[in-house]
C-alpha cells in the first residue's frame, strides 16, 4: 500500500507524468478537475491545485492521485518514479520540428536559480563562449518554430509592399525613407585565422554608426546580391530596433562573424544582440523574398537552386528562405566551409550533425553531400538521397549542394534538403520499412546501392506531390548510407577508417 511518505520520495516525475497524459488526451485543467469531481468530490484537486501538482510544487494525497489515476485508467504505481518511459516524461513541445529535446526533469534541479549557477560553469568548463551558446539557444529557438515567425514577415511585408526582385535602387530609396544615410569605405578581403586555426579570407562588409550613418564596404557595388542583402538587414535592424544597428558589424568569409563576447562570462545583452542581429537577417530574407511571391516562384521552377536568379538573391539566401516558405516543413539546410566546418545551420527535420561548430572532429563521414561537394572542380550543383541512423531507425533524406564562391574568394557548399519520412506516410506508405529496405540494400552493395524500382515509383510520386524537381533527379543515382559520426559509420564492412579529413 503506497502512503503519503512513500509518495514524498517517489514523486520526481509525478506532476511532468499527469501533465503530459492530460495534454494527450486533449483535457484543459478545468476538463481534468471536473472529472475527478465525478469520481470524488472530496479529494479532487481544484484548477489551481492541480497547477501546483503539474509544476511540481505541490505533491498530492494517495486518495487525490488514486483518483487522477482512475480518470486515466492507470496503476497508482505508474505515476510514481521507477523505470521511467521516454515519453511519460517528455513533453510534445520537446520533439516539435523534428528537434529532439531532454525532459527538464526532475524539475527542482532545472530551476531557474540552479540553471543560473550551472550553465556558466559548463560554458567555462567546456570552452564555449558566450557568443557560441547565444547562437546555440538561437538555433534552437528557430528550428522549435520551424522558422515560422508571422510577425517578421508581417513588418517585412509592409516595408517591401511584397514586391519581388527589389533592385539595389528600391532598398537604398527604404534606407533613404528611413533616415539613413550612406557612407562608403575601402577594405580588401585578408587572410585571418578561424576558430579552429584555418586560414581564410575575411573582409568587413558594413556597419553602422549612430545616429544614422550605414557605413559599406566599396566591394559591395561589384555583388549586387550581397548588397542588397546588407542593405536589408540594416533596414531590418532600423525598423525591428529602431535603428540600434547591428552591434558587431557585418563580414564575409571562413571565420565566424562576431555577435555578442567572446568570454564564457556571459551578459543578458549579449544574448538580445545576438537575437536581434537573428531577427534583423530573418527580416532581410522575408524582405528579398516575400513569402507568397517566392512560394510562388519556386513551385513555377520546381525548388531548384536556380530559382535564386529569378527572385535577384544570392543562392544562400534563396536556399534558407526555402526552409520557411515551403509549405513542406521539413527541411534542413547547413552552409559549410573547408576543412568541414559547418557555418550556417538549420534542421527543422531533425537531421543529426555531421559535426558541430565547437570544435573539429577526426571522423567525418566522407559521404554527406555537402562535404563531397569540396572535392568537385568549379561550381555545381548535386542531387543525393541518403540514409541516416536517427535514434536507432534509419531516415530518407535528399538534398541538393552548391558549390559557390563567397565575396572574399572561398569556396563553401551550400546544401538545403528534406526527410522525406513525413512525405512519405502521408501518401499510405510505410516510410520506416521503406528506409530499412534500402539501408540493407545499400549494406549489401558496399554502402550505396541503386534504388529498386518498387521504391523508385513511390518515391517519384512523392517528388511529383512535393513538387521539388532534385528529389526526382536523386532517384537516379544510388542511395547512400551516411553516418553522424564515423566512429557510428553504419555501413558494413565500416568505412570508419576510410572517413578522413
């Protein structure tokens, strides 16, 4: 027999374990309390105690769980700590977007004070500054919403009156609207060491001087795209922030550019510059870009790269914009610099890492497109399927990478792509047993493997549903199994020793 003691010390996961059963079957506080007044109107938890229960800051009598426990038709025993399920646990906000989170559970040792002590002492112990946590919670934050935010497209869309392409003239007559005046200067592009001790060429490309004057870099007249790209974000942090400019400076190269310190002593401010610079490019993007007119544009051309001409952006900013104006959600896009360090990430699918930012890994899997891409001459585009290992179940995957030359001479590859899982259970399909299939078809051809015809045809339809011409032209070539880590490499025999810078 449990006692009140007993539910004292057993009670970690108690009020994450009612709340996330409640929110699955779809019952508000009032709908839970009303019903457990239908069992026993003596022990049933009012809205507000009920509250305190979920939050864990209130821990219920035997007799008020037992009868939350007969509302669910579950054993007492379950919403006591034991062999906890994942998903007892995690609450639905936790998986949105394909972004897998932890349970910040038990909750006493995720409170704000206990955090406020502890995340300092991780950036220190673990060399990341400030400026690399910022843009962690930032990244995070964007792919949670699956880079929706209505509210920056909104504010865009009023200041661009949503015409597509906008030339140079249009934005610098906005610039002049606002108040801006422009000053230009001379830099040229130097070569300066990254972050993990890479040469490459960087050059500072504009900034802002209060009360009004947007400083850019002469280079600019010769990249129109790029231009127009600065310009609308300086316009993005005039109307966002009323003209508080961008903190840092804008540049163009391998190194990081730098938001926020760079010291694991972290400020409040160094968080909101970072957001606010995150805002002011979402802005430049959805004012180049506006939503309907791209949307409209790429379903004309099929999402291939090219479209970026159409709409007069450079190619990163056409393939980011993809991931927030297709009506698919699920999509990745990652912008990587050699030796294999990934610039600009973004993963509204879920899709694991090749390797991160903070710092350089040994093993990388030679098959990621995006990295193949280094070793190809000249500037191209490449369609692949893939298949990787996501907490245990293999996923379809197809992209397409570029290779293009940055305003300071470099070479990167950008790579946008989806997971075609979703895509494919919503036609009737059994997405997992498909991407099992081929990943021992591609096992048994050494690691990439031509896609069988039954598949093809399937995956044909879902390309044609989709609308994406690249996940057509994938189809043609084998599939291949790629791996997060090479260490993990999952093809057999392993290629780990293979996997080389």
């Amino acid at each position: 027999m449990t006692s009140t003691k007993s539910l004292l010390r057993k009670s970690h996961f108690l009020g994450t374990k009612i709340r996330n059963l409640r929110k699955r079957n779809n019952l508000t506080m009032e709908d839970l309390s009303t019903r457990c007044i239908r069992i026993d109107p003596e022990y049933a938890p009012s809205v507000s105690y009920l509250s305190m229960i979920e939050r864990g800051k209130r821990v219920p009598s035997v007799e008020m769980l037992t009868v939350i426990a007969q509302v669910f038709q579950k054993d007492l025993e379950w919403f006591l700590d034991g062999e906890e399920q994942q998903l007892d646990i995690t609450p639905a906000k936790g998986s949105r977007g394909g972004i897998h989170g932890m349970a910040l559970e038990p909750g006493f040792l995720f409170s704000n004070d206990i955090l406020q002590i502890a995340i300092p002492e991780m950036l220190s112990q673990t060399g990341i500054s400030g400026k690399q946590f910022a843009q962690l919670l930032i990244r995070a934050h964007q792919e949670h919403h699956q880079n929706h935010f209505p509210e920056l497209e909104r504010a865009a869309e009023e200041v661009g009156l949503k015409r597509m392409p906008l030339s140079v003239e249009d934005l610098l007559v906005i610039v002049k609207q606002l108040g801006l005046s422009i000053s230009w200067f001379d830099e040229v592009p130097k070569e300066v060491l990254d972050e993990l001790g890479v040469l490459s060429k960087n050059v500072s490309t504009s900034f802002y001087l209060p009360p009004k004057t947007l400083h850019l870099n002469r280079i600019l007249k010769n990249h129109p795209t790029r231009l127009k790209y600065e310009l609308a974000v300086h316009i993005g942090h005039a109307v966002l922030h009323n003209k508080d400019g961008v903190k840092s400076g804008m540049s163009v190269g391998g190194a990081q550019e730098v938001v926020g310190s760079d010291s694991p002593d972290m400020a409040p401010q160094d968080i909101l510059h970072a957001w606010r610079d995150f805002e002011s490019s979402f802005f430049a993007g959805a004012l180049l870009c506006p939503k309907m007119p791209f949307r409209q544009l790429l379903d004309r051309h099929g999402y291939e790269i090219s479209s970026h001409q159409g709409a007069g952006v450079s190619a990163s900013v056409a393939m980011r914009r993809m991931t927030a104006v297709s009506p698919y959600h699920h999509w990745h896009y990652f912008d990587a610099y050699t030796p294999g360090k990934l610039k600009a990430v973004y993963r509204g699918n879920g899709i694991p890492l090749p390797w991160g930012n903070m710092r350089k890994v040994e093993d990388p899997c030679q098959h990621w497109a995006v990295f193949r891409m280094f070793d190809v001459e000249g500037q191209q585009s490449s369609a692949q399927l893939s298949l990787l290992e996501v907490q245990g179940q293999p996923r379809i995957y197809c992209c397409e990478s570029t290779k293009v030359l940055d305003l300071a001479g470099n070479a990167h590859v950008l790579c946008a792509g989806i997971d075609l899982n979703p895509a494919i259970d919503a036609q009737g399909m059994d997405a997992d047993a498909m991407a099992q299939e081929l990943k021992a078809l591609c096992n048994s051809q050494g690691g990439a493997g031509k896609i069988p015809p039954a598949i093809k045809s399937t995956l044909s339809t879902v390309a044609n549903i989709l609308n994406i011409n690249w996940v057509a032209r994938s189809l043609e070539k084998p599939a291949q199994l790629i791996c997060s880590r090479g260490n993990h490499c999952p093809r057999d025999p392993a290629c780990y020793q293979r996997c080389g810078g």
